[in-house]
C-alpha cells in the first residue's frame, strides 16, 4: 500500500520557512481557502526586521465580514510596489539578496 502525504493549510503573506518544508515533504499539498477570512491575522500581513526594528507589511483587503479567504479581495492595488521598496531598502545588503533578487521582483 502507498501511503500518500497530504499536507493541508491556509493561505500566508511571506510564509516562514517551516511552510515551506512543509510542501516539500507534501505529496499533494492543498491550500485551504474555504473557510472564514480572519482579519488581524496572516493572511495578508508580515513583519520585517528593519534598521529602526520590525515593521508590518499589509496587503490591503475589502472586508465584507464574514468572507471566506478564497472571496477576500485585495482593495488597493500599489500595495506590492510600496512592499517591493520596503525590502529591498531593507535587505539588498544582505547575503544572497542579489542571487534571488529578480526572481522575488517579478513576482511583486
């Protein structure tokens, strides 16, 4: 018998990398998206470590509570630009930023 490994979670904004590992040791891995939004939460908001400490990262949303994530809307649509700027102020020093730079660019 083939024992299959599922691994089943919601949706995160900058997933930490235990997330990750996650997926890959996952044979099937499904994103769980059809139940209640939460607000305060991170699903669409991060922290980063800046020179003056952490700062929050936030994806603006349209809340129509209660929604389910899959229905969540983004509400205003500059958000990924001003993030883009926000960490490459804050890590384009850093080792390896260079090596995945245009890779993560392209996707904000």
């Amino acid at each position: 018998m083939n024992e299959k490994k599922v691994a089943m979670v919601q949706s995160n904004y900058i997933p930490w990398k235990g997330y990750f590992d996650m997926i890959n040791l996952a044979d099937e891995f499904i994103l769980y998206d059809h139940v209640q939004y939460t607000t305060s939460d991170w699903r669409n908001r991060n922290k980063i470590k800046t020179h003056e400490g952490m700062m929050w990262l936030t994806i603006p949303i349209r809340n129509k509570f209660p929604q389910k994530i899959k229905d969540t809307v983004v509400s205003y649509r500059g958000w990924n630009r001003k993030h883009w700027k926000s960490i490459v102020r804050n890590y384009s020093r850093t080792n390896y930023f260079q090596s995945y730079r245009e890779f993560f660019e392209e996707l904000y």
